[in-house]
C-alpha cells in the first residue's frame, strides 16, 4: 500500500561529512530506540509515513523542504542500520546505487537468513513499486532515487524520488508491505502535495476497464493494431495537458511482441513485461479506448497537505491523536537516544522547534 507523496524543491550541493557523520549517528540510536521499544513493524510503518519521515529528516539535521531530505535521509539510513543488530536492512539509493537494490536484496536476505522465496517476493515488490511510479502512473516525475527497507520476517517498505526538471521539483512516493492487495489499483493511502496536475493513472480504480482492455490488446497479435495507427500525429508532442480527442504513436513494436509472446494473465503481469515502459503503456491505455471505449483515469492521485490533514480541513482535518503520537515516539527515541550530550540537545532543539508548525496546525512541506 503507497502511504504518500511528498513534493520537495531540488536543490543542488552535497552533505558535508562531519554532519553526516553526526546524522548517521543520532539516526542509528533513534532506530535502535524506536525498534526496542515499539518492534521492527512500527519502524517500517513510521519510516512510510511521509509525515514521520520528514520529522524523523529534521531531526537528524536535514533540511526540512528539500529534495535531498530524501537522499541524504535513505544514505544515512543505509549506513546506520545494522542488520545482523536489528533484523531490518536497507538497499538501493540514488543514481547508480538503485540499480544495484537487487542483488543487495539477495546479499542483505543470506544476512537474514531469508528463504529463497521471500528474497525472490522482496526483488519482485522492489521492482513493481518503481514500475509503477514511473509507468503506470505518468506524474511528469522520472524515478532516480529508490530505498527498499526490509525485515527479518519478510516485511517492507520503499522510499523512491522522482524528478521533474520542468518544474524543479522532486516527488517522494512511499510504500508499505501492510495489507497490500495489489499493485495497480488505488495503492495510494496518502499523497502528499502543493499542486496537481493531469497525470496519466492508470492505477485508479476509475481505469480498471483500461487495464482489461490493455491486456487483451496485448494477448491478440500486436500487428493488428497498426491499423490504428497509420497516419496519426504523435501523441507525446502534448505533454500532460492534451485535448481529449488524443493522437498515438507507437513506433516501436518489440514491447507488444514480448507481451503477446508472454501473453500476461492480468496488468501486473503486463507491467513486468520487459521493455513495457511508461510510452507503450501510454499508447496502450489510449488504444483502449479508442478501440473498446474504455477510458483511462486522467486524475492525478495527489492530496493536499500531509497524512496527518490539515489545519482547513483539507483532506481532512487534522488527526491529533496520529501526531501526538508521532511527536511522542520522535521525544522519546531522542531522549533515550545513546548519544553524546551535545547531539543529543542539538536534536531537541530542533524537534522543539518543529513541532509548534503543527500544534497550531500550520502547514509545512
């Protein structure tokens, strides 16, 4: 189940070493409270919340309205959490280092002593909440940063950053291994965002007959459907505002003939076709509707303020009780934290300071 989007401003420099040594430090005693006092569930539970997470970024030293709140934050977990201490690991990163989740997904699970079969359920999880984020759900945000946090028991959660070099802003995109029911119908519990826009969705509720009708177009020869396409002027030349008459363009086939080679029971199986990204999906959900009338979601799954509501009743109004708590188990994890004096005060204050935006119900990134 997603539990929220943050959207952050980019901002460009990097984290000098002595801070993220201290962060590094605070941040490992905070875990190591939170998961004695509370267990290994509630700190995955806590570390998706985009709410706590910020928090959590703040109080460790991190700015709290930039992209790099999620950067910093994922590599100073990273290095912090041991597994063979806490039974909870942490793969992927930014750039490069996310491409590598995988096999540290294996490398971590022997650590864990993992069955083979969970290691193969965590890469899967891994790999359909970025292909969702970045096919599925075509925000304008492309995915560089991916943090996949696993359990002992086989539990997760993944904290992944897109980019949109439009707008200079980066989105946030949390997930949590609770209760999850499927990948592509409404996975999102709290998105968390200052503006919307029109966004492909193709894992609304609303777009269930788009994703039947992409299946079928797939499992019928894909060659049938170039009928469709003769002619047509290209349907990326618009963006994310287009008319509602669409234009498609598909030129290249491969996809299709993998898909109609693997002939996918469902959409998720669709989405892990190799080569399946965000431009075939697109052609697919339009062909959908132009061919059986079944038209896909246009509605961006962002909602405003943070999961805990807001001081205008928007989403909802504020849910005291969830930040009370919030605030409680950061308070207690900081006092409790074995760590120096100094940091320790230093990690107060700024909690001190961060919590008043909340008790009178301001609002903040």
């Amino acid at each position: 189940m997603r539990t929220g989007i943050a959207n952050l401003p980019l901002h460009s420099g990097h984290t000098p070493r002595w801070l993220f040594e201290r962060m590094k430090k605070l941040s490992r005693e905070i875990v190591r409270i939170v998961v004695e006092e509370f267990g290994r569930d509630e700190f995955l539970r806590r570390i998706s919340d985009p709410f706590w997470f910020q928090g959590f970024s703040c109080v460790i030293g991190f700015d709290w309205h930039s992209s790099g709140t999620t950067t910093v934050t994922g590599g100073v977990l990273k290095e912090s959490i041991s597994p063979e201490e806490l039974g909870i690991a942490v793969a992927g990163g930014k750039g490069k280092a996310s491409r590598k989740t995988p096999e540290e997904i294996e490398r971590f699970g022997e650590v864990l002593s993992l069955s083979t079969k969970k290691t193969e359920n965590l890469k899967y999880a891994s790999r359909m909440a970025a292909k969702v984020d970045n096919a599925a759900l075509q925000d304008g945000y492309q995915l560089y940063h991916h943090v996949f946090i696993f359990t002992e028991e086989g539990k997760w959660c993944v904290i992944q950053q897109g980019m949109n070099p439009e707008n200079r802003y980066a989105r946030r995109y949390h997930w949590l291994s609770d209760n999850v029911k499927s990948f592509v119908n409404e996975p999102h519990s709290a998105i968390c965002c200052d503006a919307k826009t029109k966004v492909l969705n193709m894992v609304a509720a609303e777009s269930e007959n788009a994703r039947k009708a992409s299946v079928d177009l797939v499992k019928d020869n894909p060659i049938h459907l170039k009928k469709y396409l003769t002619g047509q002027r290209t349907l990326f030349n618009y963006g994310f505002t287009m008319p509602r008459k669409h234009y498609i363009d598909l030129k290249n086939f491969k996809p299709l003939m993998n898909a109609y080679e693997f002939q996918p029971k469902n959409y998720e199986e669709l989405l892990m076709v190799k080569g399946m990204g965000p431009k075939t999906i697109r052609a697919l959900a339009l062909l959908s509707d132009l061919i059986y009338g079944a038209e896909p979601s246009w509605r961006d799954p962002v909602k405003y303020s943070f999961a805990h509501g807001g001081k205008d009743r928007t989403p909802y109004p504020v849910d005291r009780k969830t930040m009370d708590k919030s605030i409680e188990i950061l308070r207690t994890a900081v006092e409790e934290a074995r760590v120096g004096n100094k940091e320790k005060l230093h990690a107060l204050k700024r909690l001190k300071e961060f919590i008043p935006k909340y008790e009178y119900g301001e609002r903040s990134s």
